[in-house]
C-alpha cells in the first residue's frame, strides 16, 4: 500500500500499520515540526518526509491507498456555512480535502477533536461521511473522546479494556513532587478535591474547598474557582487553582501543558506523569519517544494518536 499522511507527526499512523503487519510500499509524511519527524525517522527510517502540507501534490507521488491525517481545528468559524477561509489553522482541513479530491485514495481517515456540531456537520458535508465517537479510555488509561471521519467500512466502538491510570505507571516513582504545577499556584501544595461537590457549590464565607488524601496512582487536573467557590476560567479574574482529582481511574486527555498530565506520587504528594507513562497512554511503543527533550516528547504526545484507537480502525482494511 502506498500511503499518504498529513500532519503525520511523530507518525502513529505508521506505528498502527506495523502493529497490525499491513505491508507498506511507501509512507508518504507531510510534516514540518523537525522534532516529530526526527522521532518519525528514527522509528521508521524508510519515512518519506514532503514537508508543508500546502506543497504536496498528486502529481508527484504515486497511487495513494490510504489518506489520513488529524488537521488543526482551532480555528473553525461558522458564519453562512461555511469555515473561516483567513484562519490558516481551518485552512489546514481544506488541504486533507484537496488531497484527497486529487488521490482519490480507497480508504481515508480524518481525526479531530469534539466540536460544535455545526462544524461538525461541515467537515461531514465536505468528506461526505458521518464521525464515529471514540475515546481512547476504551483501550487505554486515557480519557480521550475524538471523532474518527472515515470510509473504512465495518467501523464500530472497540471494546473496552478497563486498562486504568495505575496499570501503566513505571516502576521507578523517584520523580520529585511537584509544588507549582502550573502558573498561577500560589500555596506550595495547593489542596485537592474530587469534583464539583455540593460543598463547593454551596458553600459560603469564601467557598473552602475541602482537602482529601491521596490515592497513589490517581490522575489529577487543575481546576480554577472563584472567591465564592464557583467553577471559573482561570485565564480571567480573581480565583484560587487547586488540583482535581479524577474518579474514573483514567488520566486525562494528553496535552502539552503540565496541568494535564499530573499523578498522585503518595497520599500527599503528586507529581507530573512521566514521558514512558504518557507513551503508554498514548499506546506507543516504550520509549518511541526517546532521543528529543523531555519537552518535545511531551508536545509530540499530546499530538499523537492514541495507536490502540487508530488499529481498530485500520483493521478492517487488513
């Protein structure tokens, strides 16, 4: 099969096809982050790398069987239906429907966050097939909800797992407590509560967040609250950060920003996750990622396809 991926990425795509021995004639990857495709070429060597997106053509590559790829969304706007043509995030997406009126390709893949259903009805519209819902929390640690637009026939939810955060936690727990997860933190080790409880909702004098012990293993994430303990954007405003923790047993979604990836290191204590721990969220392959900084491998990550999602979805071309 000759194959064609945009925003390839550090390429899981190419990871998902070795897994399930589809043979690949050519791995065609247009990518521009230099990090990613050092990572891409180190695990792939045979990597056909053709940079921008925006310079790749037909014309110059071969018959294409499979077109995928997970364009930036930031940028959708729905105004007259139709998408922000000056937003050069949305104009990304009209370059995989470019490529793909040009490839003509048997089977295509489109992945993206969940959106408005406007936009979502756009993109439908435009590559002429409905979305399947799926969340990687089905095959891995990770709470992950994405939508999948493809022509692969037979397509259904996986089956679930139960793999939870504590199952893909390393061995080696000596990484440091953390005391600033994020900017804004102002006590050393800001207190920890489990949702929006009624407490916090009904609180008065203040809205006092009540402190719990740590499971070890749990998966938290920063939460902003204002001076009368409601919910808030923590970008605006007067408001108190404190870390939530998770009561499904999953992490949360992968990013690049700290505040998404911490873990409960001891019942006090918590720490960021590590770059193998989010490589197995992720369902990569043990250290895929090693041979970048720390900070590139957790950006790249954060990018990345959940494998484990994008092999379901590709068997059924096997």
């Amino acid at each position: 099969m000759n194959i064609l991926s945009l925003f390839d990425g550090m390429s899981c795509g190419q990871i998902a096809l070795d897994q399930l021995g589809i043979k690949v004639d050519n791995y065609y990857a247009a990518e521009i982050d230099k990090y990613a495709m050092q990572i891409a070429k180190k695990n792939y060597p045979n990597t056909i790398h053709l940079g921008d997106v925006t310079s790749v053509y037909a014309q110059h590559l071969p018959k294409i069987d499979l077109l995928m790829g997970g364009s930036p969304c930031q940028g959708f706007s729905f105004a007259g239906k139709q998408l922000n043509f000056d937003d050069p995030r949305s104009a990304l997406f009209f370059e995989f429907v470019r490529l793909l009126k040009e490839c003509n390709p048997k089977y295509f893949l489109l992945e993206n966050v969940r959106m408005k259903k406007e936009y979502q009805d756009i993109i439908s519209e435009h590559l002429g097939v409905e979305p399947i819902t799926i969340n990687s929390a089905l095959v891995s640690a990770q709470n992950r909800v994405r939508l999948y637009w493809t022509n692969i026939p037979n397509l259904t939810e996986p089956d679930d797992k139960n793999i939870v955060l504590k199952d893909i936690l390393g061995l080696d727990a000596s990484e440091p407590m953390l005391s600033n997860v994020y900017g804004g933190f102002k006590e050393k080790n800001p207190r920890v509560h489990y949702g929006k409880s009624v407490t916090i909702r009904t609180a008065s004098g203040g809205g006092h967040i009540p402190s719990v012990k740590l499971k070890k293993g749990a998966a938290l994430r920063g939460r902003s609250f204002d001076q009368h303990g409601n919910p808030t954007d923590w970008k605006t405003g007067t408001h108190k950060q404190v870390l939530e923790a998770r009561k499904d047993n999953k992490a949360n979604a992968i990013t690049s920003a700290t505040k998404d990836s911490v873990v409960a290191y001891s019942k006090e204590e918590y720490r960021k996750l590590t770059p193998l721990e989010c490589e197995r969220l992720q369902t990569v392959p043990d250290g895929y990622t090693e041979g970048v900084s720390n900070t590139q491998r957790y950006r790249m990550l954060g990018n990345g396809w959940t494998v484990e999602v994008i092999k379901h979805i590709l068997k059924e071309i096997i």
